[in-house]
C-alpha cells in the first residue's frame, strides 16, 4: 500500500482480495467463497478507513485538499475562513486531536502534504 485510498468502486474482485491482502494478511473470498463482491468491497473500504485515522499523513492529505496552503495543525476548526460548518468543525478538530496523538511531528506531516500536493 502507498498510503492513499484506490477507488475501490473501480476495482475487480481479484484486486480487491489482492488489496485486501497486502493490508490485512488474507484474502476474504477465499477464506468465504460465498461473500459478494460489495461485501469485500465494504470490508477493503472500512479498512481503508479506519487506517487512514491513525495515519498522520493521510490526516494532513485530507485537510491540505480540503483547506489548501492555509491548513495549519495550531488552527481551531472554528477559526478557519471561510468557515466551516458545525460537522466540519467537529471532524476537523477531531482529526487534529488525532493528529497529535500519533505523528512525532505533526507540522512536518503537514509541510510534506503541502509539497505532495504541489502547494509549496
């Protein structure tokens, strides 16, 4: 895995097991030959998920193609402009708690996303 999540609605079921694989150790239609190819593909999609919520890097992806060069880990959601709704903000600082808890750096996590992004 790269660190970004594929299109999984574009994937084959053999891509997805091969994914599901690389991520998780095993391939589910194999281990249940009778599970659909939108039940994998659901599985993949909350994996996918829930390892992006502890990948600092993937937090700071999410925040930089939302925010753009202003994204900053110090902000409060609130304090952003244009502002962002009540959910938003919710899932912002969220993230950014987070964030602090699992990046040894968090501000470096966040000049990377600017330059994967092409932003600086």
């Amino acid at each position: 895995m790269n660190g970004e999540t594929p299109d999984f609605s574009a994937m084959t079921a053999a891509a997805l097991n091969d994914w599901y694989e690389e991520a998780v150790g095993y391939r589910p239609q194999v281990d249940d030959p009778t599970m659909s190819d939108d039940t994998l593909r659901s599985l993949c999609v909350g994996y996918a998920e829930e390892a992006a919520m502890h990948d600092p890097h993937a937090i700071c992806r999410k925040w930089v193609r939302r925010i753009g060069i202003g994204f900053h880990p110090d902000t409060r959601g609130i304090d952003y402009s244009p502002k962002m709704d009540a959910e938003q903000i919710g899932e912002y600082d969220a993230d950014m708690g987070r964030l602090f808890d699992v990046a040894e750096d968090p501000y470096e996590c966040a000049v990377m996303a600017m330059a994967d992004a092409g932003l600086c």
